[in-house]
C-alpha cells in the first residue's frame, strides 16, 4: 500500500534488499573476515545501517555520527557541525561510512577530511542513494546502491521534516506536500 502523499515508489522494498545483498558482498570481499568501524551519520542512514550490517559476516564495531550543515536553505553549506562524535578510536582501523543519500557531497567531503586525520587503517564510503548532478564536492564512493534523478525523495530512513522515514521503500513525495 502506498502512502497517500507518495507520488510513486521510486525503490521498492524488495529492490532495496537485493541490492544490500549485493553491497554486503562487495564489502565482504573487501575486508576479508577483518573488524570494520560501521558508522552511521544518523538519522537517515539509520535503517540502511541497520539492515546492511546484518548481511556483513565481518566483525563489525557500530558507532555513529550526528552531523549538520551551517547555515539554512536547500543548498548545502561546505561547513559541518558535529553534533554527536564517535565514542570508537579508529586509530589502525577499518572505517566504513554509511550515508543513505549524496546530494552536493558535502557533507561526506568534510567527514572524510576529518576522518583521514584520524590515521584509520582504510577508510571507505557506503551510500544507498546518490543524486551525481547535484555534486559540488568531489567524493569517492566506494559502494553505491543506486543513482537516482534528483527528484525529493523519502522513505527507508529518508525524511521530510522529520517525517517518512519508516517507510519501507523510497518514494517521491508529492509536490503538493512540500509546496504548501
Ligand atoms: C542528509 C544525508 C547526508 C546529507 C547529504 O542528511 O543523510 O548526510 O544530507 O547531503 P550533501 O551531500 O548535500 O551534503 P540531513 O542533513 O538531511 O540529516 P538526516 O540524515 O538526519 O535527515
């Protein structure tokens, strides 16, 4: 059943989790049976996180992050603000980033930055969602679920002030909805 304020499913549950499948399995090659830091930059990478690290057979560490962009507006600043840090050291460790959506890059751009200064072992970016034409920041993604057109999308994690992210699949929110 589709939410009354859905234009359409965009992703459906089922493509959802295949694709983690397919993801988990990149990632399990990758660190060959070693411990990976999996942090979360919350809220909405919340239900990918959680999903995705019960396909992972490496030891996994969960941590997560709570980060914001300065300033207002719909274009996303070059500046974060760490709202909630890690409690892990990764010091020598494997890191794993998980974001559910890229829309400018900024935000991953400044937080591998900061993670590169923190003499990790590897670290590497997992995102579900990547909008590339609205890219300002170069970032290299090293798993990525699917490339979607940049449309307003919410669901799986994904919100509109603060509302649909339990929903099970990624769908376009109706115009009407945010143009009220
Ligand atoms: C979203 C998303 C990324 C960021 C991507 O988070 O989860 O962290 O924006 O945008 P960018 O590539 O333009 O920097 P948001 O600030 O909406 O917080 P939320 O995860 O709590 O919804």
């Amino acid at each position: 059943m589709i939410h009354p304020e859905i234009e359409k499913i965009l992703i459906s549950q089922e493509e959802i989790a295949t694709k983690i499948k397919e993801i988990a399995s990149q990632i399990n090659q990758t660190f060959n049976q070693e411990e990976i830091i999996v942090v979360c930059i919350m809220k909405g990478s919340l239900v990918f996180t959680a999903d995705l690290i019960r396909e992972i057979t490496c030891p996994v560490v969960l941590d997560y992050m709570q980060v914001s962009s300065y300033g207002s507006g719909t274009s996303s600043s070059k500046f974060i603000n760490v709202k909630r840090d890690l409690e892990e050291s990764v010091e020598g460790k494997n890191v794993l980033i998980i974001e559910d959506i890229i829309d400018s890059g900024n935000t991953l751009y400044k937080l591998k930055e900061l993670f590169d200064s923190k003499n990790a072992k590897k670290v590497q970016i997992c995102t579900l969602l990547d909008k590339p034409s609205r890219r300002e920041s170069n970032v290299q993604v090293d798993y990525c679920g699917f490339q979607i057109p940049d449309e307003f999308v919410v669901g799986y994690g994904l919100d509109y002030n603060q509302r649909y992210r339990s929903l099970p699949y990624v769908g376009i929110l109706k115009r009407s909805v945010y143009e009220k």
